[in-house]
C-alpha cells in the first residue's frame, strides 16, 4: 500500500484525538504502522520528509520493553501550522 505525506498527516491528526491518545500527540512507527494498516518502510521515507519540512517533530517517549525495563522510543507528532510557518523555509519568488 502506498500512502502520501498528506494520508501520514491526517493519521496523525485523527490518532492525536483519539482518547486512548497520549497528552502529547505522539505516535511510534508501530502505532502509524497499526493505525495505518501498512509496514514500517512505507512509513520511514515520508517521516523523514516531513520532519525535514518542518511539519512533524521527533520527540522521545518512555515505554517498557518486553523484558519490563524502562527504555525510551521516538515517537512523531504534528507542530502546531503557527510555528511551522514560523520555521519553515520562506520560498523565493521571481523577479
């Protein structure tokens, strides 16, 4: 299955209301890759994409691993559209 930036986007954005959903946002690949029903390497290229637009941000979040130690995973989640047009890139226009 293929699936655009924009798809990735709105998975986050309807993940983040859901009210199992942590306080921040935050998605693991694992949970995109459930929500989304597709594998971790459709995910990959388009996080990266999109955290290097400024749209999405890399946060680090604890969990435990299956042998019940206390480790911490990333996880992604949207910026708010107020800072990322603050951050991003203007784009020149012609002259």
């Amino acid at each position: 299955m293929n699936i655009s930036e924009s798809e990735l986007l709105d998975a986050l954005r309807d993940a983040a209301t859901q009210p199992d959903a942590r306080p921040d946002g935050a998605l693991t690949r694992t949970e995109l890759c459930e929500a989304l029903g597709i594998g971790r390497g459709a995910i990959q290229a388009r996080l990266v994409a999109l955290v290097k637009s400024g749209q999405m941000e890399c946060i680090w979040i604890p969990t435990t691993d299956i042998a019940g130690r206390a480790s911490r995973v990333p996880a992604y989640r949207m910026i708010a559209p107020s800072i990322v047009s603050k951050i991003a890139p203007k784009k020149k226009g012609k002259r």
